[in-house]
C-alpha cells in the first residue's frame, strides 16, 4: 500500500514537472489547449505505472 502512495505522490510530482519543462500539449494539434490542471493530470496519469514499476523494482 505504501508503495503505491508512494508511486502516486512521485508520478504526480513528476508530472508537474514535465508540465514546467514541455507546457501545454494536449490536445495534440488543435489550437485551443487544456487548461494546466488538465494537462498535468494527463502527465500524472501517463508516468503512474512506470513510476510504479521503478519504485517496486527498486524497493
């Protein structure tokens, strides 16, 4: 359990990273964007089971 919460807080933390360094992308090619809430939930979301992977793995 803890090492899910663990996962979730990192995946989040890095997905508002990614938000600083790449900004607003989705979505892809249309000109009006998410707003940035939205876009790093999707960053979030998309590194939840890598950042999973790496912690278990590493733990």
């Amino acid at each position: 359990m803890a090492i899910l919460i663990l996962s979730l807080v990192v995946a989040v933390v890095l997905g508002c990273v990614i938000w600083l360094l790449i900004g607003d992308r989705f979505p892809l090619k249309a000109e009006m964007k998410f707003p940035a809430h939205n876009n790093i939930a999707i960053y979030a979301i998309l590194l939840i089971i890598p950042v999973y992977l790496v912690v278990f793995i590493t733990f």
